[in-house]
C-alpha cells in the first residue's frame, strides 16, 4: 500500500497505561477552580449544549427502568385506573392504541426543539384529569395536579423519551400516551419532603431528585416548564409563584436557623437577610424559598417577655416559648412575624440587621460602634460633628474588649477580638524586606478567617477604618501599614450598608494625590469600585499581591500587579492587572497588547500549569479572577509540596488555541498564525500528528527557517574549519531536537543521525532567502491538508462490548465533531457531528457519548471509554464549547453561513457511516506536496 505523507511508517509510542487510565483523585488546584473534581453530563437542546448535572452518571442516576418502574407501581389497582377513566369519559372514547405502537421505537425522542407544536402538546392544561387546590400561607389557591406530555432521559441510553406524566396524590406517574392512563403506568416517582428541584443552564429542562434516584425533564416550551415547576413545588409545599433562581442576588448580611410563627402556626425555617428582603427556606441547602418578607419600612422591634409566662403565649395563641428571645417583624399592610432566636448574640445580631434593612433611624439597636454609625448617618456625616472625634471611631494602641459589630456567636465575638489583634501587629511592626513573610503571613491569615466566616467582614472593614483614623483635630490619618491592609481587604469583599457609607466617606475625605496616606486613599476608592463592579472574590490575598502593595505604592499604576502570560514560540508577554481583574479582562488587554482577536474569534484561551508538577493544563473560565486564579495556585502548590522554597515557584500562564475554527481562518492575525505554527509542531513532536519521515524533515526545516533564520553553511575560518562544522552540528541538533517527532529520532545510531542532519542542512538550505512569512504560510498550509488540523486528541479506550472493538483509539474533538481515529495510524474510524450527539460527560468513572444513529432497529447508542479522570473533565467541556460556540454564532452573525464542512450537503455518499463521516476524510493527499 503506498504511504501517504499523512501516515505514520512507524508505530506511535504506547503510553503507559498506569498514567492513561488511571483514575486518581482530582489535584487540589483543580478541586480549587472548579469547586470539585466532578465530571458534568450535558445534553444537546435547540443546538445548545445544557449541563444537567454537575457530576457523573451512574446506574440509576435518572430514575429506575421503566420495565422496572412498571412492576413496581402495580399497586395501582385497576378500579383506581377505571375511576381516572370511565367508560363515559372522552378519553375512554379515544383509547384507541395499536399494539405496535406500543412496541415501537417512537418512544425515542429527539430533543424538543425538533418537535412541531401540535394541538396535543399545545394545549396540555385542557389534559388535566382534575384540579386539586390547595390553600397557601398567602391566601392563593394553587393546583396540586397536572398532566402533560415531558421528555424523560432513559436510564441505560442516555437519551430522551417523551411521556405523558401525570402528577396525582403526591406521586408523579408517566405513561406512553394519554390513552394508557387506564393501563399500569411505566413508572412512577415518588415525591416527599426530601425532593429537590434543581435547574439546568437551559430553561426548558429541570432536575427532579428524590431519595433513591434523579430524573432529568425537559418541556416543550420554558412556559410549560415554569407550570410544572410551580405545581411540583407546591406538591413539595415550597411556594414558587416567582421562584428565585438557585439563589438570591447578593451576599447575606446574616443567615441562620430561626422558628418562624405567623397566624399561631409555626415553623422551623433557615433564614436569610439580603438586601431589604428575609427570604426563609426549609432548610439550608434548599435553593427554592418557602416565601420572603419585604422589610423596607417595616416595624421592627423585641418582644419584651420579661413580665409575661408561658401560659399567656399560649393563651394569645402565638405559642412562643420563653427560653427564646423574640424579634417581631411587622411589614406594611401585613399581619406581624415572630422571629423566634435560640440566644442572645444571634438576637442582637438578627435585630441590628433587621432593624437596618428596614430604614429604620434607631440609634438603640447594636453596638456602640454601630450605634456611632447610625447617628453619623442621621446627619449625613457631618464633618464638623463631635461624633467622629469619639475614641471608638478613632485609632487606638490598646486592643478592643468586644467586637465593633454585632456577631451571632460568642465564638465569632472571640474571633472578632483576636483580629483587631492581628490588624495591630500588622500596623506597629515594621516592614522590613527581608522578613517580609512575617507581614504576609498576618495579612493573608486576617483574611482568610473573614472568607471563611463573612460575618466578619464587616468587623475588619470597621476595625480598619478605626484604626486609620487619629483624634486630632487636623483628623490625621492613621499608620501607613494600616491603609496597605485596609486596600488589600476592599480588594477582596466590602462591608454592608451602613458600613459600606462609612467607608467610602472615609476614603473620600482622605483621598490625597500629595501625601503617601491620601495616594493609598485613592487606591482604596478605586478597589472598591472595581469590587463593586466584579463582585468579591474566593481566595485570600497571594504572596504576589501583598508584596507588590507593601513595597510599592499601587497609585501610581492603573494596573499595580503585573505577570507573564507564555506562547507557544518560548516568548512571553508580560500583562497588567488589578484586583478585581477577571480573565475575561485580562485576555482583552492581552489581545489589545498583542495583536491578536478577541477569543470569540481566535479561539484562544489562557491556560495555566498544574502546581504538582504533573504534566496538567487548565482552561481558565473567562469569570474567574486573576488574582484569585494565583492565590490558589499558590495555596495548592504549599500543600502539595512543602519541602519547596516558598515563592521561589509561581503559576505559568499559556495563551493558546483551543478552539479551531476553519472560517475563521481569513482573518488570521499574523501573531496568531505564528501561535498556531508553533503549537501545530508540539503536536508533532509528540506523536499527535500524522505525517512521515521526509514530510516531517521538511517541516522541520520551515520551522528552522523561521525561528533561526537562514541557515550557515560552514566554511573555512583562521578557527578552522572543524569549529564552523561542530557549530553547525549543534545546530541541527537542536533543530531536530525542537521541530521533528520524537518517535522519528528515538533509537537512531550516530551514523543514522549524521545522515538526518545531512538531510535537514540541504532542506534548510534551499529555504535560504525565504522571508517567515512565507515559511509560516507554506508551513500551516501544509499542515491545514490534515482534515483534523486543530483538533485536540484524547487518548481514550473503549469499554467493552463496544461497536469499535478493545483497541485503544484517539477521540479526536474538532469544529466538525467528534471522530475516533485509529491509534497507531490515525486513520478515521467514524465521526459524529454534534447534532448527532445527545448525551455526553461523565458515567461512573467514564466518559460517556450517546449519538443518534440512522438505523431504524438502533437509533441511538451509547459509547463509553476509560479515560484520565482530569481527562474526561476536559473533553466534556471542549465539547460542550463547540456546540455552544457554534450555537452563538448562528444567533449573533445568522447571515454567515457556516463552515462548509458543517453542510450536509459537501458529505459524500459514502462518508455516512454511523450517521456522520467526516466529508474531507476522502481528501487527504496521497504524495507530499511541493514545499518549495
């Protein structure tokens, strides 16, 4: 068989299988930027790709098998099955189903969006069997039943069914079709207390998970969706009239476990205090509240028990327990709530935050710092007020005896203490530069303690602001080292309302471009803008950020840190940031300082180094910050390397593509054409790029031509000739080291490297006088000829049985698709183009793809393949960013027509195996092109 440049004359190297499927835990970093090690599934709807889960599948993650479901709700009985439906009713009438559609593979279903919208799905509400209401807490009357057609994913192929469901005495039942409700329904799920409701990214589809399993829905429409979800959830007794999504807006000001009574009914809920908004919930992992308070205006005051018994509560019918202190809450036009709080600190706390939320101008309530605050509001900080000359607004040598703020534990209350301790050590101590851990090591301790409990929050912001103040009348700020703190913690969180006006009175009045105090000032004023804008962050300050605000005035730069971001060409470009930069930000100053496009149309991504040392990349999400991204690299690389001397190692950034788009290629910066023909060769030298010996010497040569310029060929000198000759030797050598495959040279004799160096001088030679424009553009030529140029390869091994055998193969994620190709040849062994995907992620400890197939006895087929755990993560999100690429692209530029490659109509006839054969499989060539 005559060999094509694009095939291999020598196997590829056999990984090690230990590394290649082992499935050990997720590296600490990773746990750190993505929460947890999970690998998520998603599906395919209307061309987006929608995650609905954010961990694996396993064998009964969406629900029992309806054969089994059918058996086991034999317990409804056939009376109960003629009471649903009479021999008079109309759905009797229209029972008419055949047996083969019983037995028909129309119970596969194809994602909603492929659907028409008939009559029988338009209108399920008119399918109701009966209404059911129940009274709420607020009055209204809402359904308890519902029937209509969903979608239903399946249990062992992951893939959607569509059934009637019928949602009746807290059980939800699912049939075939409308007329089967007087037959067993195929399953059932039980609702109770314990479900959830949890939903996807895409808004026609819901997680409903009970006890023993989870069940993915999808309706026809987000309308039909909200109707379901409204009747489940007052199945489950959660009112979601206007459910919140997954969660408030905002951070809490304070959270915890309280007794709820209203109308002499009470309830034990968790609360949560956002905004001007007490929003209550069943528990603390529950997402959907039960209800919420509007507080603005409202009376908020403690019941005052001291004179009265338990039996007067139980008279008036509130049934109050005297063991509990007691806040009561009484909005506009609404009845009052008791708030019933196990202890004193919680009660404080709870009554100073209510008390604030709802406007009130109280100047009783909370401590004597807060009650300094509350009067300086009700003059709108008047400057010449006596107020801001009371010691505990102003900076103090000796510690504090209580906390400023009030905390709802006495634990905190201790906590709170030992931070003002730690602010002072940090502001009297000098900074010195050779012992400068000392200060790094308080600043990131301090604030770590108030991330992890965010009550303190507050209790810093308001300590910092004492302690940068002086009683003078000249009001002269405090220490130095006390401003540098105050601007690491804005940079981080910022207190709530009152203390946010505080602060921000406090840095206005001592904003001063002259003094190194007033410099400090405005830097602080700008975090908290840029805080306010991006929100807080995750990690505590890193070793980089604290050392760059303790030694240099961050005033003077609009971007006061800075760090190199690596190509793949071994150069670098060093981009600036600041706090609250996210990756998003940063790559649009990259781009702008480079060159390049934006990532939307490069499909470049930043990409940083596993701080293990392991040979692991990871794909930075564009919301994440920066310095949160090197805070935990740091974090992570102590932990998991002790012995190592402490920043002597820092996260290594990598810009590089990772999505490939053909159509995007005309527009191609030069930077980015570079950048590709760079990361093209680590492919090669790697074994993930078919070619042969003499196509890759010549590659080679290019890459030589570009990166060295023209080659020297060596003559005679007063050094002598042998000189020039190990000179050039040297040269080749590294050239061949850098730009030819690995498997090429490994194992060669000397006289059989002799020879290869003697090959590449006469190639580089002929390329003499060549410009690297040309070189770059003959060289990606080249390369592009591979129908998988810019594909990113996995190595993966199916599971067995499987339809493509025991051998390990390459999955292959490109523009088109996904493709499995051979391993040691890389030839094609089958493609599927994403819309032909329906299902994939994580199953177990594998990777998991179900595809939709053209054969009528098997439409669909589920592959699974062991892979790298880290492995399956990243090839489920590539995936997954495709299809969503692609899926923005066709809603922002609908005039663009795609990638011809996308057109079913460039597919030849013969490339439709399995549903989807890549259409360029057939072109590769079958001799090397002329180079030159």
């Amino acid at each position: 068989m005559q060999q094509t440049p694009y095939s291999s004359s020598a196997p590829l190297p056999l990984l090690d299988s230990a590394d290649i499927l082992s499935y050990s835990a997720a590296s600490l970093y990773t746990s750190l930027i993505y929460k947890n090690m999970t690998t998520p599934v998603y599906t395919t709807l209307k061309g987006k790709a929608t995650q609905i889960s954010s961990s694996p599948f396993l064998d009964d993650s969406s629900g029992s098998d309806e054969e089994d479901s059918s058996r086991s709700s034999s317990r409804l009985s056939e009376s109960d099955a003629r009471s649903r439906s009479g021999p008079s009713s109309p759905r009797a009438m229209k029972r008419g189903v055949s047996d083969s559609s019983a037995a028909s593979e129309s119970d596969y279903a194809i994602p909603p969006d492929a659907y028409p919208i008939d009559a029988e799905c338009s209108q399920p509400e008119q399918k109701l069997l009966k209404t059911c209401l129940a009274s709420c807490d607020n009055g209204k009357n809402e359904p308890l039943e519902k029937s209509g057609y969903l979608l239903k994913m399946s249990v062992r192929v992951k893939t959607w069914k569509r059934r009637w469901f019928v949602l009746k005495g807290g059980e939800l039942l699912y049939y075939k079709s409308p007329s089967d409700v007087i037959r067993k329904p195929q399953g059932h799920i039980e609702l109770s207390a314990s479900c959830s409701i949890l939903r996807g990214d895409n808004k026609q589809t819901v997680q409903l998970a009970t006890e023993k399993h989870t069940y993915y829905l999808t309706a026809d429409s987000p309308n039909i969706l909200e109707e379901w979800i409204k009747v489940l959830q007052s199945v489950l007794r959660v009112q979601a009239a206007n459910p919140l999504c997954l969660q408030p807006e905002g951070k809490p000001a304070v959270k915890g476990l309280l007794t709820k009574v209203k109308h002499g009914y009470s309830k034990r809920v968790w609360c949560m205090l956002v905004g001007k908004v007490l929003y209550y919930f069943r528990n603390q992992e529950d997402k959907f509240p039960l209800g919420q308070l509007k507080l603005w205006e409202a009376k908020v005051e403690e019941v005052d028990r001291s004179c009265d018994s338990d039996e007067d509560y139980e008279t008036r019918g509130c049934y109050l327990l005297s063991t509990h202190y007691t806040i009561i809450v009484h909005p506009k036009d609404q009845g009052p709530t008791y708030l019933l709080i196990g202890s004193k600190h919680e009660k404080e706390a709870w009554l100073y935050h209510l008390t604030v939320a709802a406007g009130s101008n109280n100047i009783n309530v909370g401590s004597e710092f807060e009650q300094l605050v509350c009067k300086l509001l009700n003059i709108e900080g008047e400057p010449s007020s006596q107020i801001w000359r009371h010691p505990m607004l102003c900076h103090s040598k000796e510690g504090i005896l209580s906390p400023l703020t009030t905390l709802p534990s006495e634990a905190l209350q201790t906590e709170a203490i030992k931070l003002f301790k730690t602010c002072q050590l940090f502001i009297n101590a000098a900074v010195d530069s050779p012992a400068i851990d000392y200060h790094i090591s308080l600043a990131q301790s301090a604030l770590q303690v108030c991330l992890t409990h965010p009550e303190l929050q507050n209790e810093i912001c308001c300590q910092l602001i004492k302690q940068t103040r002086r009683r003078q009348l000249q009001n002269q700020p405090g220490p130095l080292q006390g401003w540098q703190l105050l601007a690491l913690c804005v940079g981080l969180f910022l207190p709530h309302h009152p203390f946010l006006w505080l602060l921000q009175l406090h840095l206005q009045r001592n904003a001063d471009s002259r003094t190194e105090f007033g410099k400090y000032a405005i830097y602080c004023q700008r975090c908290v803008e840029r805080t306010q804008q991006n929100g807080d962050r995750e990690a505590r300050p890193s070793r980089m950020e604290i050392l760059s605000t303790l030694l240099r005035n961050p005033y003077h730069h609009s971007r006061p840190f800075s760090i190199p971001v690596h190509f793949m060409n071994g150069l670098y470009q060093v981009v600036g940031f600041d706090a609250s930069t996210t990756v998003e930000e940063f790559l649009n100053t990259l781009n702008q300082d480079t060159g390049m496009r934006k990532p939307a149309q490069s499909g470049f991504a930043l990409f940083t180094d596993d701080p293990s040392g392991r040979d692991l990349e990871h794909c930075l999400q564009g919301n994440i910050k920066i310095c949160d991204i090197i805070s935990k690299w740091e974090q992570a690389s102590k932990e998991q390397q002790p012995g190592k001397c402490e920043g002597s190692r820092t996260v290594r950034l990598t810009y590089k593509n990772r999505l490939y788009f053909s159509v995007q290629a005309r527009g191609e910066t030069d930077r980015e054409k570079t950048l590709l023909l760079y990361q093209t060769n680590d492919q090669i030298i790697n074994g993930l790029f078919p070619l042969n010996k003499d196509l890759a010497l010549e590659m080679a040569a290019l890459l030589a031509q570009v990166d060295i310029g023209d080659f020297e060929r060596p003559f005679s000198t007063p050094a002598g000739p042998v000189t020039n000759q190990c000179k050039a030797n040297q040269t080749l050598k590294q050239v061949i080291e850098r730009f030819y495959p690995k498997r090429y040279r490994e194992g060669c004799s000397e006289e059989q490297l002799r020879q290869l160096y003697q090959r590449l001088s006469t190639k580089w030679m002929a390329l003499r006088g060549h410009s690297a424009a040309d070189c770059i553009r003959i060289y990606l030529t080249v390369a592009r000829k591979w129908p998988f140029f810019g594909a990113k390869l996995f190595f993966a091994k199916p599971i067995a049985p499987s339809s493509l055998g025991n051998n390990c193969v390459w999955l292959a994620v490109h523009e088109n698709g996904l493709s499995i190709l051979e391993y040691t040849s890389m030839r094609l062994v089958t493609s599927y183009m994403y819309k032909g995907l329906m299902t994939f992620g994580g199953y177990q400890e594998d990777f998991m793809v179900v595809v939709s197939t053209q054969s009528k006895d098997r439409p669909t087929e589920k592959l699974l393949f062991a892979m790298a755990k880290h492995k399956i993560l990243e090839i489920t999100l590539l995936i997954a960013s495709y299809i969503n690429s692609f899926h923005q692209q066709k809603t922002t530029f609908h005039h663009l027509s795609a990638p011809a490659l996308l057109s079913p109509r460039t597919q030849a006839p013969q490339a439709r195996v399995m549903g989807s054969q890549p259409p360029l499989s057939n072109s590769r060539p079958t001799k090397g092109p002329t180079l030159l």
